[in-house]
C-alpha cells in the first residue's frame, strides 16, 4: 500500500484581499496544471471560523492546509484563500480553502 503523497497549499488571496499573482504562476507549474487541459474540478467548503474546513479538506481531498491547533485558539485561523491540488483524484481537482464566513477574527 503506497504512501500519500500531499500537495503544497498556495495563499491566492492574502488576508487583506491582495491577489497573488506570483504565486498562482508558481502554483499553476508545479502542479503541473497544464496537463489538466479542460478536465478540471474546484471544490470548497463555507463555514464559520474553527467548523473544521481545513482539516476536512485535508482529509478528504489530501491536501495539506494549514489547521488550527486547538491550545492556540482562534488566532491561527486561515486568512483570505488557499488553493492545492488534490491528490490522487480524477478529473483534475483543485481545493480552495476560505477564510471563516463569520469573521471573529475581523470583526463582524
């Protein structure tokens, strides 16, 4: 039985709502994108604040954004959108993890 191979998170959208075009270059070439042509998926999960997003995008989807440790509390949550490809899936499916719909962190 083979080991799961993740892929690396890329921020698209920082926390003030900065497009980061550099990155999604990169990300776009390393995950070798090109080769999805126009047989491609996006999925993401809404939700307030510390629902468990990132963690069950994790797992179903074997990516690897960043999760909240608990001891920490809240300030550790996911600003703005991270974009991974899924592994392992077929067709070519990208993940998008979003920031908190509540916005504790922000304020309302």
């Amino acid at each position: 039985m083979g080991t799961t191979v993740y892929c690396r998170a890329t921020q698209l959208i920082d926390g003030d709502g900065g497009f980061n075009v550099t990155g999604l270059d990169n990300f776009i070439e390393t995950s070798n994108m090109a080769s999805c042509d126009l047989s491609y998926a996006v999925v993401a999960i809404l939700g307030p604040q510390s629902s468990g997003k990132s963690t069950l995008m994790n797992n179903l989807f074997h990516t690897d954004f960043t999760e909240m440790d608990a001891l920490r509390a809240r300030s550790q949550t996911t600003k703005g959108i991270w974009i991974a490809k899924c592994t392992g899936i077929k067709p070519c499916t990208i993940a998008m993890d979003l920031e908190g719909t509540d916005g504790r962190e922000r304020g309302e």
